[in-house]
C-alpha cells in the first residue's frame, strides 16, 4: 500500500476520534448543538471476498470502526460533519492484513443571507473495490462492477451561491469537482479520472405566470486511461416557464452543446442545437408529467421522451419516471427512475430503481441498470429483520465489452441489548457474472456490536 495512502487513512481515522471526543452536534433541525458518536465491532468470515475465479479460499475478518458527526445550527447556518475509520484484523488466503480502512468524511454547509444563500458539500470515501454493492455512483457517474483487489477512492466537492432570492431577477452560480481513485488494482477497466465544472443560471419573472430562463455551463473531465480521454463540454440554454392556471406547468428551452474530445491523440467534436419541451400538471395524490428532450453528447444527438408521476398515499410514496432514450444511430433503450416506500404498522417496504445511459470515456454508449430494495420487520420493542437486495447490470452499446451482471441478497436479526448497545447478526451473499466466464460468488456470516449515542445543547 503507498505511504500517501496509508497517511490519508490515519488521518482520516485520528479524525474520528478527535471529534468523538471534542465535537457538539444536534439530530433535529432545531438551533443548537449536537455530538455523534458510534463504536462497533464486527466478526465475520467470507468466502471468496475478492470475488475471484476461482475461489481463493477463506477470509476471516476483526472490525473496529469509530465514528463521529458534529452539527451546529443557528438561525442562519447549519453545519455537519460526520466522519468514520475502521481498524481492520483480517487473515486472507495469502496474507494477513492489519490496517485502517475505510475512511469516509462528509460535510455539509449552508448559510442564508438577504435574498441569498450559500450552500457547500463535500464527501470523501474509500473501500475495497469487490465490497461495492451500488455499481454506479450517481455523484460522479463511476461505473464498479468487475471485480479487482484493489481499492477505490471517491472525492465531491460542490458549492453553490443563489442570489436575489425572491426578486425579479434570481442568478445561482455553482461549482464541482469530482475525482476518483484506484489503488492497487490490475482491472484495465479502473482508472483515475476527475471532473471540473460549472454553472450559472438566471431566472427573470416576465410576468406573473411566465418566467424566462437561461443557462451557462462548462464541464472538463480528464481520465486516466489507456486512450488519456480528455472531454470539454460547452453549453448554453435559454427558455419559458409558463404556468397554466393553478394546476399545470409549461416549460421550453433551446439552446447549443459543444463537446471536444481527445482520445488515443485523436480530436473529435459533437456539436448542435438542443430542445426540450416538458409538461406538468398537479393532481390530487401527487402529479403527473411528460418530457421531450434532444441534447448532445459525446457521441453524438440523443432523444428521449420520459413520463414522470408522483404520488402520495396513506402510508407509501411512488415517485417516478419512465422512457425511451436513442441516439443518432438509432441505438435505442428504455431509461428511469423509481423510487418506492410504505410504512405498515410492525414493517417498512423499500424499492428504488435507476437506469441511463451516458457515453464511455473509451467512445459509444453505456447503459446502467440498478435495482435495490429493503424490507424490515419488527418482531417487538427490541427485536427486528431485515432482508435487502441490490441487482446492477452495465451492457455497452458498442465495441467488444461484455455485458456483467452484480447482485447481493443479505438477511440481519437486530436486537437491542442495552438502551445504547445493538446486537447484530447476518448472513448474505454477493454474485458477480459475466459473459464467457463462470460466476464469482461469495458468502458471508457475520456478528457485530454497536452502541451510538449523542448529546447537545
């Protein structure tokens, strides 16, 4: 493991600890100050941890993870920070592992003004590439499926100004930036990359019912791969909102995408006009809408035409959205979102699901498909069950890639040993598959005790 590493990993656990003992946080959104703190520790043997094929053997595991959150609010900021490291035993086939791993850190601030408010993000997390269950990361569009024994390291930091809130004319400016690491791996398929990018947008009220819209924004993204991709993507967009009465909305914009990209020394530019025109309308448990859009990518014009609903009943909430994306050379796949939860009296129901399609750092199109769901149950005031899924699938549009398929199905008993202690107990498994070669799967039993608690002012 490099020494940066290594170094990024204990700060990031002397972290936790520092703030467990010296920071004030709070849990409700009501001014004051609040500590979080958690401690646990967890036994567990898998098989085949590194999803190899064929199996490695054992891996017989020891976890002690700390950690810690701090919140602040006042009338006009709110601050949190929550932050964790683990201490790892681990006895692996060929290797004995003693280490800190894991690290995360998020943080969240944000600060309203007269008319203004300034809000900032930022998350760091790092883990095993062959333990990461949500093959895409919606935050910088990573794709991790193929399983390697390296590790993999994800940095977001955003931060974003709206002023004259409230006024004829509204302007918001945000920034990002995005990187992602990998260490230690021998995937082809990992490499580092990183994302830069803006956007300003205005809204001028023309009247009461129609407001004009216009958009500027500039991405970069740099991978390191075998082919050094580099992409630039200029935009600009301008439009109408019109309200229809109390009930439904209107909305049209027009505008113009430039996308360079530099591949293997190769220069190649998408450019052209892009459209899109939407319509909603709210209804008595929700709302309901439809949408066309043409945009630009890097590979060229994209069309998709998408229904959304929303809906809001006793107990449950459906949100979604369902259509057709093709691209210009009449490549076509369906694409989505879904989110759903019920609230039952002893038991909760979970389900979401996502699927897009976005163009590859290496050229053509990439389809993404995951599907998680959760359903817990309580036995009593101090016992519960859980079983939750997770199925994602990546298929590539063209060249020679194989379709690969990733599910995990996992089953826990929680019981309340104390007022702060949680007892733990579970069993699941993970499944990797892919075109022409056999699966790779892996199970795992596991015990853990945890105890979190917080105190305030």
């Amino acid at each position: 493991m490099k020494s940066s590493q290594r170094l990024y990993q204990f700060f990031s656990f002397s972290a936790a600890t520092l703030l467990a003992t010296t920071a004030i946080a709070q849990d409700d959104k009501t001014p004051g100050n609040e500590t979080r703190f958690g401690i646990s520790s967890e036994l567990r043997s898998e098989s085949n941890a590194g999803m190899d094929r064929p199996s490695a053997g054992d891996t017989n595991t020891f976890a002690t993870t700390l950690s810690a959150g701090f919140s602040r609010r006042t009338a006009i900021q709110q601050l949190d920070i929550d932050t964790s490291g683990t201490l790892t035993f681990s006895e692996e086939p060929d290797d004995t592992i003693q280490d800190i791993t894991d690290p995360t850190l998020r943080m969240f601030y944000e600060r309203q003004g007269a008319g203004s408010t300034l809000r900032a993000i930022t998350r760091v997390d790092e883990q095993d590439v062959s333990a990461v269950t949500n093959v895409f990361d919606p935050e910088t569009g990573e794709v991790t499926i193929t399983p390697d024994t390296g590790r993999r390291r994800v940095s977001n930091q955003s931060v974003t100004l709206e002023m004259l809130k409230d006024m004829p004319v509204e302007l918001d400016i945000s920034a990002e930036r995005g990187n992602v690491q990998y260490f230690d791996t021998t995937s082809p398929t990992y490499y580092d990359s990183g994302t830069t990018g803006g956007t300003l947008k205005t809204r001028i009220r023309l009247s009461p019912v129609v407001t004009m819209n216009a958009d500027l924004g500039y991405k970069y993204h740099e991978a390191d791969n075998l082919q050094n991709t580099e992409r630039e993507t200029r935009s600009a967009e301008t439009g109408l909102t019109y309200e229809i009465g109390r009930l439904s909305t209107l909305n049209f914009a027009a505008g113009y995408t430039t996308v360079d990209t530099t591949s293997a020394g190769l220069e190649e530019t998408e450019e052209g006009s892009t459209f899109n025109l939407g319509y909603q309308r709210e209804l008595t448990l929700g709302s309901a809408g439809v949408a066309y859009d043409h945009s630009i990518a890097a590979t060229g014009a994209r069309d998709a035409l998408t229904f959304s609903r929303t809906m809001e009943m006793p107990g449950a909430t459906l949100s979604g959205e369902l259509g057709f994306s093709q691209n210009d050379n009449g490549d076509g796949t369906w694409i989505g979102e879904m989110s759903y939860t019920r609230d039952m009296k002893r038991s909760t129901v979970g389900m979401n699901l996502v699927r897009n399609v976005a163009a590859t750092d290496t050229g053509g199109d990439r389809v993404v498909s995951q599907l998680g769901s959760n359903v817990s149950y309580e036995i009593n005031g101090l016992s519960s069950i859980s079983l939750s899924g997770n199925y994602g699938e990546v298929d590539y549009v063209e060249g020679t890639s194989p379709t690969t398929w990733q599910a995990d199905l996992a089953l826990d008993y929680d019981h309340q040993l104390t007022r702060d202690w949680t007892l733990t107990t579970g069993v699941s498994q993970r499944r990797n598959m892919q075109e022409g070669l056999e699966d790779a799967i892996s199970n795992k039993v596991y015990v853990r005790v945890s105890r979190d608690f917080s105190f305030g002012n």
